[in-house]
C-alpha cells in the first residue's frame, strides 16, 4: 500500500495514538489497499472512506452494544445510507439484476396489509444487507429500509462489521456454529437467543414485517474445486420459523430468495472461530432472485409419517429452490 496516500497516514496515526489496536491496523490496511484498487483510486470515495475510519475508531473507543433486536441508526449518524455508501462503488451496476420482480410487487403488498414475509435466502458474504438495500432502493426504497436481517454473532462483535450492522434492522441470533465457544458463556448465548425469540415473535404478531433468514447459518464457500457451494439448511431453523408464524395468527408468507454476491467480499476459504478475518473486496456485478411462494404444507416428501424426514425433506427443498435460482446467475 502507498505508505503517502491520506487513508495510511490516518490509519498509522490512529494506531501509533493507540486509538485502535495494532492487529486491527493491520487488517484495515490490508481491506483499505483491497478497496483503492477495486475502486481505481477514485477520489469521489475519499470522504466514505475516511468516515469509515472515523467510526472505527469510535467503536474501538466506546464499544456498542446490541439489543437482541436492533433498529437500524439513522441519527446523529445515518448508519443506513453510510453502508450503501461504501459498497456502491464496489457494485458494477450494468452487471447487476433482479429476478422474479414480479413478485416483490406482491410482497410488498402483503406488507401494506399487514401481513408478514420471510425470506429463506442463502448467504454469501458480510456486506449481503447492503447489497440487497442497494439492488431494491430504487424501485422498493421502503423494503429496502425496513427489512429486518436475522444476524448472527460476528456482525455484531467484529469491529469491521459493526459500522454497517448498525445501519440495519437486526435480530441478533448465536448460531449453533459458535454458540459453545467459549463454553462458559454458552448459559448467556441461549438466554439471549430465547430473548431474541420472543421479540421475533413479537414482531410477527405486530404483522406487516419483511425479515430475511439464511437458514444455513453461516456463508456459501468454495469446496476444493473452487466451485461456491450453497451451504445447506438447517430442517430445524425453517421450522422454527414456520411454527412462530403460525403461532403469531398473523398471516405470512415464505419466499425463496437467491443471492449472488460472493465475489464482492468473499469469505475466508474455511471456517473461523477467532474473530478478525481479513477482507478483500472485488468491483463486480451482483445479483437477487425472488422465486414464488413456497408452499410450506406441500413438498416433496410432506407425506412421510416421520416429522423429522419431512422437515428434512422441506429443508431440501426450500435450499433446490434457492439453489436452482442461484445457477442461474451462472449462466
């Protein structure tokens, strides 16, 4: 990296002032460099890029604290238009495009009448909320905005992740990836997750919510070809959330939702427990995918008498749904 340019000079003074940590200097350096190239240089990016500093260093200062359910931050600081604001350079937007518009139509129509939708989408990489915020604010600024983001443990503890996080409707969730790590706190985690549940059920009574879930719990990655594999989803999350629906007596509706986003920030090749990956970020185009209304009743395998092959029987499914979407963007 250009030891000269401005961002390196306030990074190194930020770090030598021990307003952020040294290892945490490091991979900024590393995802600073990364962005400058993507982005050719631009200097139109100057400010986003030095405002992301800005809350870096606040966060190392004075760290937030999420509620189990957080609403996105639109003042002093608007966190939203901050998140779309740094990924949009990194969007080649000739190269990006929905599928099944159509459909978000009848979605947001069922969300003026009060009723609820849930998205069983895949998911790629960190900055998928922003990514989807950009592809829909032009013809859906208000699903844009509104979506609420089932989120797991990282996205509120990273400190690179945070600045964006803040900009989104979340329901914070530990995964079962990361929920015995470190085991002492496992007691604490659960406690929150079932918090976490009684405000997403909560919020399916109130009704008229959008909230997007990656019933894999966790990103898509490569396998050993260097082919991106959907991560498969998990029977009991997808039902889970069929269950509250019900319980809420609210009507809902399901939806598969198909991302492809990888190459914008992709993942690290293999699974880390430790917090502090390093990220490097491509110009590329992105793509979504709304398909119809799955049928929740009625699948392939829906018949059997044993619930828990039927429940694996719909995770299938819903995951071909999605997967069969996702090859799509391939072509």
């Amino acid at each position: 990296m250009d030891k000269n340019s401005k961002f390196h000079k306030c990074l190194s003074s930020l770090v030598e002032q021990k307003e952020i940590p040294p290892k945490l200097g490091k991979i900024l350096s590393y995802f600073i460099e990364s962005y400058l190239v993507a982005t050719n240089h631009d200097p139109k990016n100057d400010p986003v890029f030095l405002k992301f500093l800005d809350l870096i260093k606040k966060e190392c200062k004075t760290p937030y604290q999420f509620e189990p359910f957080h609403k996105c931050l639109r003042e002093p600081i608007d966190y939203h238009a901050f998140g779309k604001n740094f990924i949009r350079p990194l969007i080649v937007k000739n190269n990006s495009f929905i599928s099944g518009k159509e459909r978000l139509s009848e979605i947001t129509k069922h969300i003026q009448n009060g009723d609820n939708v849930v998205f069983f989408a895949n998911h790629q990489t960190e900055a998928d909320p922003q990514a989807i915020s950009i592809l829909l604010e032009e013809e859906y600024p208000n699903l844009s905005e509104e979506m609420i983001f089932v989120a797991g443990e990282r996205v509120i503890t990273d400190t690179l992740s945070i600045p964006f996080s803040l900009g989104c409707n979340l329901l914070c969730i530990y995964s079962k990836r990361y929920i015995d790590h470190p085991p002492e706190n496992k007691l604490q985690k659960q406690l929150h997750n079932k918090k976490t549940m009684q405000l997403m059920s909560g919020l399916l009574k109130e009704g008229g919510k959008c909230i997007y879930v990656a019933p894999s719990g966790g990103r898509d990655r490569k396998n050993e070809d260097g082919e991106i594999i959907l991560a498969p989803f998990d029977p009991q999350a997808i039902e889970m959330f069929y269950l509250m629906a019900k319980k809420s007596k609210t009507p809902t509706f399901f939806y598969p939702m198909a991302l492809g986003t990888y190459d914008l920030l992709p993942p690290p090749e293999t699974i880390q427990v430790e917090l502090g990956e390093h990220r490097e970020v491509n110009q590329v185009g992105i793509h979504l995918s709304i398909g119809p209304e799955i049928d929740m009743q009625n699948y392939p395998g829906s018949e059997n008498p044993d619930k828990h092959v039927r429940r694996k029987s719909r995770a299938d499914y819903i995951w071909k749904l999605v997967h069969d979407d996702y090859q799509k963007f391939l072509g």
